[in-house]
C-alpha cells in the first residue's frame, strides 16, 4: 500500500500481479475514478468489478461474501452450487439468526476491534477498545468450549468461520505486538480459538475447497503491511512459527 496513492498492484507479494489485467491500472484508485470521475471517498478492499457494466458493484466485504455463495452458480457443476452443500451451506436458513447476532458483535468488538485499538490515539481511547475486545476473544472461546464442535455453528463451515479467520490468523502475527493488541496472546491464551484456528489454516480437503484459507493467507505480507499502517521502523519478528501445526 502507497502512502499517498493507496492500494498499489505489486507483482513482488506473492499472489498479485504488476498491474490490473483488464486497463493496466497501478493503483487501485484508478478503478474507482473509471468508475466514477468525481469520486472522494476512501479507496478501500476489497472491491468487486463489473467487467461488462466496468463499474465497482461493492467495495463492502459483508456483502461481496454473501454474492459469492450463489451469484455465480449457473457457472458451476450441480455438486459445487451453494444450494447443494451439507449442512445447508454457508449461510444456512435454521441458522441466520444465530450467525448474524454474532456477525454483529464480533465486527464491532473483534474484526473492527484490532483496528479501533491499533490506530486509538489516545490512552484511554485505546483502554476503551483493547479490554472489550479480549472480553469477545474470551466469549469465543466459551462458546466453542460450549459448542464443542470443529466450527463454530456446527459440523460445517459457515459465514462465521469465514468472517472471523482473517482476525484470528492476524492476531498473533500482526495484531498483538504492531497493533498492541497484547493482553494475550490466541496460542497460549485461548486454546479452543487456536485449535479452532488450527484446523481451518491446515484443511486443504474439499471442505476448504483445497486449502482455501491458508492458500490466501502470507503472513509476511500482513506483518509488513500493518508495520507500514503503523508506520513503524522496523518490523517486529515472530512468533515463531507463525501458526502452530494442526497437531499441536
């Protein structure tokens, strides 16, 4: 990321290509303005584009996920569409109420928390934010505790899991010591998260798609990302390693 022109394509992070494939733009606040000239809002990611329309169709990630269940299953076998997946798939009737009460609290406390607590400017804006979010953190584990399932809605993955890795396979990493995010640490402090963390990073059976979530996971990538953010010197090293084995 640019400090001055924001989201950069950097073809040296694995994963992203030197530059837009469909206008050669470098940044991408280029698409943003081919979209819409007058644009002055935040030129944030992630961004969906309309190729045909060559418009941003949402650059909200809560509802790009909910796009992608079954937007595009005309294009899939039978076998891959969202309405045939077990346990109703990921976003499953008998459990929306359930998922979107905790959707709800955990972006504010945890998925927004790190970032409320990271960028507080102030002791007590960052007091106000660090012990609520541990206190989610603690009502995670709980509840896999409770539960005593591999996910936290059941059997199967669901939209949950899938909102709430990106925190939990930061936190560690980037979140405990760049964002001083460190009360605690998800490895030594919340064995249920960890294992429950675990098991999705190191899954590359068809449940995760072949590896979905640590496929899109470079742990070098968010650590110097957040070190920029923060404008850091130096990037802090560790933990070592950056996610413990499935079998720990």
């Amino acid at each position: 990321k640019d400090d001055e022109f924001g989201w950069k394509y950097d073809a040296s992070i694995p994963g992203t290509d030197a530059k837009d494939p469909l206008y050669g733009f470098t940044y991408l606040r280029e698409l943003y303005f081919k979209a819409d000239p007058g644009y002055a809002a935040r030129f944030t990611v992630p961004m969906l584009w309309d190729k045909e329309k060559e418009t941003v169709v949402s650059n909200e990630s809560s509802e790009i996920i909910r796009m992608f269940y079954s937007a595009f299953d005309e294009f899939l076998p039978e076998e891959k569409r969202e309405v045939n997946q077990p346990g109703g798939g990921l976003f499953p009737a008998a459990l929306k109420g359930q998922i979107e009460e905790m959707n709800e609290w955990v972006y504010d406390t945890v998925n927004n928390g790190v970032y409320k607590t990271g960028f507080a400017n102030t002791q007590s804006a960052y007091e106000d934010h660090l012990y609520p979010l541990f206190k989610s953190l603690q009502r995670l584990e709980d509840h896999l505790r409770e539960k005593g399932t591999p996910y936290l809605f059941g059997e199967h993955i669901t939209e949950a899991d899938i909102r709430l890795y990106p925190t939990i396979v930061r936190f560690d990493p980037a979140y405990y010591n760049i964002f001083s995010c460190n009360l605690k640490m998800i490895r030594q402090d919340f064995p249920k998260l960890d294992e429950w963390l675990r098991r999705l990073y190191w899954d590359e059976s068809g449940k995760t798609n072949g590896g979905a979530f640590k496929k899109t996971t470079n742990f070098e990538a968010i650590k110097g990302g957040y070190a920029s953010a923060k404008k850091c010197k130096v990037t802090p090293a560790g933990p070592d390693p950056y996610i413990l084995p499935l079998k720990a």
